[in-house]
C-alpha cells in the first residue's frame, strides 16, 4: 500500500493513467475510492492521476490537531513535493474544492488549471446547507447505523433520478462500505468546512477555472457555484441540469469531458 510521510502522518495515495498531472482532491468523509472507477477511467486516457486521502481519511494515518482547508492545502503541496511534480492540473470537489482553492492561492506557481466542483468559497454571500439537510444526516452518522448513514448520504447527494435505478445504489454502498470516516474526523472535517472563506482573495486566483454544479445539489446550493465564477478572474461555469452533489457519480463521463476540455483551452489560450 502507497504511502508518503507528509508532517508526520502517513498519506495514502495512488498513481495512475499517462499525461500531464491531475490531482485529485476529494470531500469531506470522502476517499479515494469514492472518485468512481467510471469517472477515473474516462480521465486517466488523457491524465496522469494522482489520488490520495486526505490525513485521518481512508487508508491514510490519523488525523492529529486541528483540521483546516488551509492545513490539508499544505499537505497536498507537500505530497506534490514529494512525488516531484512541479505544477499539476487540480481537481477539487466539495471539501476537496476549498482545499483546491487555498492550494491555488498560497501557491499559484503549482496550479496549471483548476476544476472546483460542488463547492463554495465561503465568506458573506455564501449558502449554507439547509439546516434540515445538516440534521439528517447527523442523525444518521450518531444513530451508529452504517447502511442506515450510507443511505442518508446518498439519498441527500444524488439526483432523485440517478437514485431511482436500484443498482446504482449498489455500486455507492460498495465503496461507501469501505473504509468509512470516523465521527472525530466527520467532525473534524466540517470544522474546516465552516471555517473555509477565501471570498476576499479569490480575485488573486490566476490559474484558468472551470466551476461545475449540479443544480439539484442539496449539500451545497448550485448559487454557490455561480459566486466562485462571478469571485474568480475569468472562471466559466458549467452547471449541470438535475445534477446533485455527486454529479461525477451521475454523469462520470460527461463530467470528465468538461475537465479535459477545460485544460485543452487553456492550454490554446497560451
């Protein structure tokens, strides 16, 4: 098993695919696994992936001390040190999009293109999730009931019609089985995510941008979307009709397409 020393932890991570370098930075109880073999499939013919876990997440080592956006930026930095990747393209969904963004501020020299999915940048105008969403699934997480939390979780991130087709569901609760978050990192991770703002700095963000959205995203309001466009310099917005939270998961290869579309049109606007 893959593993580097990043300040102390052991972070689990994978390589995979041929091109230039696509980090991948997942969300909040999220692992590497919970990219979709479907999502990562369609992208490693162009990228050479690099997926880890997040330090207290999957098969990584614990989670010690505070736990901010800012802190897990550091660590993604640091693993890019270690594998001797100057610069790579980013891929950051929820949580893994706040991470995306303070990699991309606090080293834009690292930052080739960025791809923030399902994500917000915090700050005033910022959208909060539901309260009544936010109880749900906290019920389900202390009920101590693992099918029970894996249902709530996929009935809340994905789109109503994805969720219909039963076997859909199987394949979610195959890799949501594994390696499951503890409730201190759950805990942990959302500390982070109520303390991530990065509004005020946004407009120093060079690095070309693409937003994407699920417009039936109930974790995280699809206007949230349209504030990072409107926040980051020149960044386009792709929202996605009926999509929810996870919209890798219901459209893996339409979501892929968008990222390699987005780097080759940087790649001709230089």
């Amino acid at each position: 098993m893959p593993t580097l020393d990043i300040d102390g932890t052991d972070i689990y991570y994978e390589r995979r695919g041929a091109g230039e370098p696509l980090l991948l930075l997942q969300g909040l109880g999220g692992n590497s696994l919970h990219w979709g073999e479907s999502f990562l499939s369609a992208l490693e013919a162009t990228f050479e992936l690099i997926l880890y876990d997040h330090r207290g997440a999957g098969r990584s080592g614990p989670l010690t001390g505070e736990c901010t956006t800012a802190g897990l930026a550091a660590d993604a930095a640091a693993l890019l040190d270690v594998l001797a990747i100057d610069a790579a393209h980013l891929v950051g969904i929820s949580m893994g999009g706040m991470v995306a963004q303070q990699l991309a501020l606090a080293h834009p020299q690292r930052v080739r293109t960025m791809t923030l999915g399902c994500t917000y940048p915090g700050g005033p105008e910022a959208k909060m999730t539901d309260m009544a969403v936010v109880a749900m699934l906290a019920e389900a997480v202390l009920s101590g009931d693992e099918e029970r939390t894996r249902r709530t979780g996929y009935d809340v991130m994905i789109a109503p019609e994805y969720a219909a087709d039963p076997a859909n569901y199987a394949v979610y609760a195959a890799v949501a089985a594994q390696y499951p978050a503890s409730i201190p990192v759950l805990m942990a991770q959302l500390e982070a995510v109520g303390g991530h703002d990065t509004s005020a700095r946004l407009a120093g963000i060079g690095a070309p941008t693409l937003v994407i959205h699920g417009t039936a995203d109930r974790l995280m309001d699809s206007v949230n979307g349209e504030l990072l466009a409107r926040l980051i310099p020149g960044a386009r917005l792709e929202l996605l009709e009926g999509a929810g939270h996870l919209f890798f998961w219901e459209q893996p290869e339409h979501s892929a397409q968008l990222v390699c579309e987005h780097v080759v049109a940087a790649a001709q606007a230089t």
